[in-house]
C-alpha cells in the first residue's frame, strides 16, 4: 500500500469514528428541519465506507475516493447519498495521478462543481453548499496565490468551512428538506453542512497526524499568509 493510499484509508476510517461520534447531533439538528435521520444515514455509510476501503489491496488515492463514494451512495439514503457519495465518485478522476497540491485543488472544484449541479444550490441557500464554497476558494487561495504548506491551507480552509456552516443559522433555507419550513428555518444550522464541516476536520486531523506538522491555533481563513512587499521593500 501506497503512503498516500495509506493515508488516504486512514482519513476514511476517522471520519467514520468522527461521525458515529456525533451522530445523536446531527440527529439532533436533522430532527428540527427535517427528517431526523441524517446522523444514522451518515454514520452507517461512512462505517461501511470505512471497512470496504480496508479490504482494498495496495489502493491508491483516486480507488479509494471512488469506492468510498460508490459505497456511501448505496449505504446513505435519502438526497444525501448522490451529494456526498456521487459528488466524491466523480471528483475521484482528479486524483487519479497521485495526491498533490493542485491535484487537491481539483478535486475540491470539481466536488463542489459536482454538489451545485445535484442539489441545484449556492451560496445563501442554507445547504451544505455554504460551508464547501468557502473551503474551495480558501483552500485554492492558499495553494495557489500564498504557497502555504498544504496542512495549513487545509486548516485555514478548515476554518472557513466553520464559518459558512454557522453561516447557515440565521438564514432561511432555500433549498432541500429544510425550505419547506419557510422562515422557521431561521435560527438552526444545516445539518448537511455541519457533517461536512466535521468530515473536513477529520482530514485535518490525518493530515497532521501523518505529516507530523503542527498548525497555529490562531490560525484562520483571514490570517495573512504573504508578505506586504511595500512593508519588504522599506
């Protein structure tokens, strides 16, 4: 097995435990815009995500992503099984030559590209679209415009991820279960975006537990990252 194959199992079997772990709050949080049953849907997948991904001989970042999504659109009902699992099958090509910076970076445009197109939401609609939108743009800001090392472009959009899942709450919902309640939507966070927000944190946690690097606890999506070159030049 690969060490980003490795690694990249290692990140299914902790969203896995991070999601049985808080499957009553987003149970919780389900139950009060809409169904109830997104914590169980979503730990039972990601559990069976998990030990299908462990079985895979010698898997290689792209197998695992496709199988881990293949499996969470059998496993997880309702519309969360296409928007998580069938988003991540087809981001799954674009780490088909190997994990790197910008190949994360395309994979994070084309899952969110992927997540828009099926659940026909964007910013402001009170979906998990609010919380990934944020994480996509800071992640590839930080790849791509401030060179920062991938783990702290991972948690700076870790961060912004947090943000846009609180930014849910005093919102009323457009989209999804959660917009037939009209404005009684207002004042609870979307369920979809907090597991979201909770599978993010479990790759961060792999991905400093792997590569050993420690990030700044004040380190956020605003922090600044590049020098000011006028401040250099003086």
């Amino acid at each position: 097995m690969s060490a980003d194959g490795d690694a990249a199992v290692a990140a299914v079997e902790r969203i896995a435990e991070r999601i049985e772990r808080e499957r009553d709050h987003l149970t919780e949080l389900d139950s009060a815009i809409g169904d109830a049953d997104h914590g169980g849907n979503m730990a039972r997948g990601w559990a069976s995500a998990a030990e299908t991904v462990r079985e895979l001989d010698d898997p290689d970042p792209a197998t695992v992503a496709k199988t881990t999504g293949r499996t969470l659109m059998s496993k997880v009902g309702g519309a969360s099984g296409p928007l998580f699992g069938g988003s991540l099958v087809f981001a799954s090509a674009e780490l088909e030559g190997g994990l790197t910076p910008e190949s994360a970076v395309g994979f994070a445009e084309t899952y969110l590209a992927k997540v828009q197109d099926r659940g026909d939401a964007s910013v402001g609609d009170g979906t998990m679209v609010d919380a990934l939108v944020p994480l996509v743009h800071t992640f590839k800001k930080s790849i791509e415009v401030d060179d920062v090392p991938p783990v702290v472009a991972l948690a700076k959009a870790v961060d912004a991820a947090e943000r846009g899942a609180a930014f849910t709450v005093p919102i009323r919902a457009k989209r999804g279960r959660a917009s037939y309640l009209g404005w009684r939507s207002v004042g609870h966070q979307d369920p979809g975006a907090t597991s979201t927000l909770f599978i993010l944190e479990a790759l961060l946690e792999t991905a400093r537990d792997r590569l050993d690097v420690s990030v700044a606890p004040d380190l956020d999506a605003t922090s600044p990252t590049v020098p000011d070159e006028g401040a250099a030049e003086e």
